[in-house]
C-alpha cells in the first residue's frame, strides 16, 4: 500500500541509510504543507524540503523541456544553426541592457554579503559568449562534428553491415550557482539534439532573466525552435534544484558548486535514478621541482591567479632544495596578480603548511594586509600557518588572492601529497626535466595535467568549445570519456544494421 506524505510532526522519526534516522525538528514540521515534498539525503540523512508551488514551477519547465525533445527531431540542422546565430546577435544587441540587469543582481548580492567574483559579467564575458554560440552554428550549420546524427563506427559482414551513429541524449538539467553566462554555454546541448531546464542561483537569475528574455526567447521563436528547448526555473528558492534533480525524466543532471550544496544536489539526482556529472570542490595545485625554471614558475603562479574560478591555484608546492630560492618568486609573483586586481601595493594571502615556515620570512607573519572579501574590505594577516589536513581546502577569494603552500623534499613527496590532500583536479609541474615530467603524468592522480600555468582547463579556451562543466577525480575516474563536459558530448549511441538482398539469417 502506498500513502501519501501530507504532514510532519516535530519528532517524527525519518529512516536513511538503511539502519539510521533523522529526526523532525519543529521549523520543518511548521513549514511542511500537503503537496510539498521531502527528500531524504542517503549519506547524511539531510531532510530536503521542496515547497509545493516549487514543484508545479519545475514540472512545468521540465514537461515543456520533454515535447521539445520529441519536436526537435523533426528540424533541420540548419534551424539549429541559425538559433545560435540568432542568438549570438541578439545577445550583442542586448547586452547594455543585460549589463543594467547584471549591476542589479551583483549589489543585490553585495548587500547580503554574497560573493560576486562569478557573478559579475563585462564586455569580454559577452564576447566569450557570443563566440562560444557563433562556433556552435558553424559546427552544426556545416554538419560537423556535432551534427545531430554523425557516423563514428562501422563493421561490415557477409551481406550486410552495422553502423554506429551518435543520437541525442535527452532533456538534461543544469544547476548553477551564481554564473548568468552558462546559460548561452548550456545552450550548446542544443547542438546535439537535446534540450535543457536551467536552475541559475538566486543570485545570477536576474541577469539569467535578461539574457533569456532579450536573446534566447526571441532567438528560439525566430530560427522555429520550440519554445521549451531551454528553460529556466523562474524560482530563487535553492529548493528547486532538488525538485529538477529528483525527476525521473531527465537524461543527465549537471552541477557545479562546491560543498555540501553539490553532495545533496548529487544524491538527489542519484536517488531518483539520473545520471549525474558533477564538479565539487575546485583548485588548482602547482608544484616546482629540482630543475623548475624560476622565470617560468613566477610567470605560472601570476598567470594561474588572475581571478578565482575553480582552476585557480590554491596550493603551491615547492621542494625543500629550491625552496629558498623559489618561495620568494612564488610571493612575489602572487602579489603581482594581486595589485593587478586590487591596485598598487595589494599583497596576496598566504597560507603556510604546518612545517613550511622556515622558508617564509617571520615579518610575513607579523604583517596585515588588506584583503577584499566578500563583506567587504578587511584586515587580515599576510601570512598564517595552516594545519597540513587543510590543504584539501578550496581558497574562495573574492579580490586578493589566496593560496598556500607546501615545501617538500623531493617530487615523490609532492606527488604524494596532490594525490591525498588535492581535489584531484588539476595539477601542473614545473620542471626542465623530461623524465621528471613523465613520472609526474603517470602517477598524478588528475584528469588535467600540465607543465605550466593552471587557468588553460577551461573549455572554451582548450578545446574551442563552450563548456558545461568540469569533473575532478574525487569522487573516482569517469567511464570513457573526458573531464571535459560539453554540447557536443551530450549523445547516446545506436546501431543501424543494413542488410543485403541475400539470406542473413543466422
């Protein structure tokens, strides 16, 4: 017999996990109502509640979302081309507008002490966009590699033959915190066949807004797309994303955060049986060994720091017989960046693992800086000893970077560290030696590895497409395919047999 959950008491015993419970308290139990919902987190036994009119909200996105699917298979590729040409153009024609709506959201965000470093958008943000949609046209437009069915295998028999062809995958659900730009970057599943329902955080759906009322819509209705070929849920309240994630319809659920926020919206997507790509804690992880080129690792580190995004350095390593030499560059370079972002005479923040602080001059320690956060300016010191299990702490800086360092004895210990305390992410080695690099290639356990600056994992900037999200190696190796998550990796495959005139009958 199945019951329905119209109330909760204060108390009331919830079981997860097979043999624990979570308990009721009473703000859930007074704010639960018939028709909402609750999601049970498996791992932490977290109480998700999701308020009924944000269900209706996010089924109706995720229904237009489903017939769009079913009527995009009857257009041509060359409709798909010209909506992202017509949305490029719009988007340029209105981006002063959207620019007025961005300024909005970002002091909206700064008067609830909110960060702003992703949510802010200028003129080179809509220029990356506009070209990630304008190669996304050419791609489809000229039947290129993400042409909606395009032959990647054959195998012929006696009289008749298989052929392997991409197909789309489905509706597929993105949530992303406080980025209004992914949205013109999660259009590129569009490229593919599919279509796509958008959470953008509360603090970014302003602009997400502007953007999809001055460009997108428009640009669906003029190239004849259906209109649920992308979709954002007009709801601020983060319990919409776990609504969309929990719907079984779904192809794919993508997220990208950090934290707990990414674990919960991952289990939820798990629970209900979607598959889920998703990117948790970032930072990148530098390290200098015995041949580092001192030049090349300051021009790495200043390069590596330029804004925080989850490629971004976070940890330097240096070895212990360079590390009088380099640990300065390394300050040096990172105050660099830092009055590049913050003026003349802004240092960055330094954090120095337990044992490393011989190598940092004692003034560093007694000295205060001035360090942009979030709230606002405050003063903070140059530099602070961190517990070495801190290392695997992502540094969300607002305007003075902030990193931290590690002096180790040689490249094994280095390695040894990136692979227990790094999100498993990115990490880069400077070094003149050939044989030091390829051992720090083989035995890195990384998805993205690199002998120079950090910032290049990215898309966009690698691979000449619009990404939709990165995967780090925290959570276990991906099956057959790249860290990379973009447009035109969103297919299934089927097989086409072709048979001959003759008797194939087995």
């Amino acid at each position: 017999m199945t019951l329905t959950l119209t109330e909760l008491t204060a108390g009331m015993p919830i079981p997860y996990g097979g043999d624990r419970i979570a308990v009721v308290d009473e703000k859930l139990a007074r704010a639960f109502r018939p028709g909402d919902a609750l999601y049970v987190v498996q791992q932490t036994g977290a109480l998700l509640h999701v308020p009924s009119d944000v269900r209706r909200a996010v089924t109706r996105q995720v229904d237009a979302a489903v017939e769009a699917f079913t009527a995009l298979r009857a257009v041509p590729p060359d409709a798909i081309g010209a909506f992202f040409d017509e949305f490029a153009s719009r988007l340029e024609e209105g981006w002063e507008r959207i620019e007025r709506a961005n300024e909005a959201d970002v002091a909206r965000a700064r008067g609830r002490g909110r960060s702003t470093t992703r949510l802010e958008v200028s003129g080179r943000v809509g220029e990356e966009m506009t070209a990630g949609l304008r190669g996304w046209a050419r791609r489809v437009g000229g039947e290129g590699p993400a042409a909606l069915s395009r032959p990647v295998g054959r195998v012929s028999h006696d009289g008749w033959d298989v052929t392997e062809v991409t197909a789309p995958l489905g509706v597929v659900a993105f949530v992303f915190e406080g980025r209004p730009n992914v949205l013109a970057d999660a259009a590129g599943v569009v490229a593919t066949g599919n279509t796509a329902v958008l959470r953008i955080g509360g603090d970014a759906l302003g602009t997400a807004e502007a953007i999809r009322d001055l460009a997108l819509a428009p640009a669906l209705r003029a190239s004849g797309l259906p209109e649920g070929t992308i979709g954002i849920v007009p709801v601020r309240d983060r319990s919409a994303g776990w609504a969309l994630f929990s719907d079984p319809r779904l192809a794919l659920a993508v997220t990208r955060g950090t934290g707990r926020a990414v674990m919960e919206l991952s289990a939820v997507a798990r629970q209900a049986g979607v598959p889920v790509s998703a990117h948790g804690t970032g930072g990148a992880w530098l390290v200098a060994d015995a041949a580092a080129d001192a030049a090349r690792f300051s021009g790495a580190v200043e390069h590596s720091l330029d804004r925080k995004v989850c490629n971004t350095l976070n940890v330097a390593v240096v070895v212990r017989e360079r590390a009088a030499e380099l640990v300065p560059v390394l300050l040096e370079a990172a105050d660099r960046a830092a009055a590049s972002r913050a003026g003349v005479g802004a240092r960055a923040r330094i954090h120095v693992a337990e044992g490393s602080q011989q190598w940092v001059g004692a003034g560093e320690f007694a000295t205060s800086i001035a360090v942009r956060r979030a709230q606002g300016d405050v003063t903070e010191p140059r530099a602070d000893v961190l517990a070495v299990d801190g290392l695997s702490r992502e540094w969300e800086w607002e305007g003075t970077p902030e990193l931290a360092l590690l002096v180790v004895a040689g490249l094994d210990e280095a390695i040894t560290a990136v692979n227990r305390w790094s999100p498993q992410f990115v990490a880069s080695l400077i070094s003149e030696d050939p044989a030091a690099q390829e051992r720090f290639r083989q035995s890195v356990n990384a998805p993205f590895v690199g002998d120079g600056f950090t910032r290049w994992v990215d898309g966009q900037y690698a691979l000449d497409e619009p990404e939709l999200g990165l995967s780090n190696w925290q959570s276990g190796r991906l099956l057959a395919r790249g860290g990379v998550l973009t447009g035109a990796t969103m297919t299934t495959r089927r097989l086409f047999a072709h048979q001959g005139s003759g008797d194939q009958h087995r």
